[in-house]
C-alpha cells in the first residue's frame, strides 16, 4: 500500500489512479476542469445543455475551481445547480434566482440557511412580504420563534390581524393555530 500524492489516502501499489479522489497517478488530468498537484486536490465539474431559453442553457451544473482563472465556477441558467448557482430555480451554496435554494439564498421565492426575498423560509429569513423561521424578519408578515414585522405570529404572541388573513387564505393552518392542543 502507498498513499496518493493528491489526497493523501491509502491505495494499491499498482494502481493506476486513486479510488478516493479520481486523479490519475501517472500526471493525467481526470477530465477537463480538472485541477490536480495542489495540496489537497479538488476536482471541477461543468455540464451545459445544449438546449437553451433567451440565450440561458435550459440546465447548467458546475462544481470547483475554474483551473484556467482559479475563481470558483458558478452555474448560470433556466435551472443552475452549483457551489454558486444564478438562474430562474437555483440550487446551490449560494444562490440568487426566482425559486432559490441554497445555504445562503436570494430570490422571489428564498429557502435557505439564510434566505432573503420576497417569500422567505430558513433558519434566518429575511422577506418583503411574507419571512418564515428561526429568526423571521418582515415588512410584511412574520412567523417564528422571533418574529419581527407589523403582523406577526412568535414567541411573544399572535396578532389578530394575521390570524383573520390566514382564516381567510388558509383555513387549515388557522384552526390549528387557533386552537392548540385540539
């Protein structure tokens, strides 16, 4: 057994590249985007459709470091999936689109670790009209367990107003709210 010179695992004295980490061991680079030689190795990833809309691939996925400008990749489309992901559905570390999903999440419609838009759900959730989570924060409408907005549903209690809208738009969730323990 020896280690790999790229990520430091254990393999075969013959092998011909690493189980772990994928790179070759005889100085072939795994694919395109592949960065090898660094102290830790990392790997790049990028797949385009051909299809596009408005000149966006319709799917674009990225993963790494661009090896020729050493910046980190970042997916742009109809649907973007990436460490950074910019696009209509965005999925990604960080993300910016018009239905975001990601650990720090912008858009129309936010999910996130930390998401900020206009309908806003995470752990920290910052919304213009509507912000859901930990720490929901509104100009609007407000739940959480600190809610902060002018119509707000939290630990420090319910606002009647909010509650006749949510009657109003969603008779379910009222009638649980309404009546705890029920």
């Amino acid at each position: 057994m020896k280690s790999c010179p790229y990520c430091g695992e254990q393999i075969q004295d013959q092998a011909i590249k690493c189980r772990y980490c994928g790179e070759f061991l005889d100085g072939r680079s795994l694919q395109p985007g592949f960065a090898s030689g660094t102290r830790f190795g990392y790997w790049g990833y990028e797949y385009r459709s051909e299809a596009e809309i408005l000149g966006w691939p319709l799917v674009h996925i990225t993963r790494g470091i661009d090896p020729h400008s050493g910046a980190p990749r970042v997916a742009r489309g109809v649907i973007a999936i990436g460490d950074i992901a910019i696009g209509g559905v965005a999925l990604g570390g960080v993300s910016l689109g018009g239905l975001s999903f990601g650990g720090v999440s912008l858009g129309l419609f936010a999910f996130g670790g930390i998401a900020i838009g206009g309908l806003a759900v995470g752990g920290l959730a910052l919304a213009f009209m509507l912000a859901l989570g930990g720490m929901a924060i509104s100009t609007a409408y407000a739940i959480g367990g600190m809610a902060l907005a002018p119509h707000t549903i939290g630990a420090t209690g319910v606002d009647p107003e909010f509650l006749r809208l949510l009657e109003k738009w969603f008779p379910a969730l009222y009638h649980t709210l309404s009546n705890p323990g029920r």
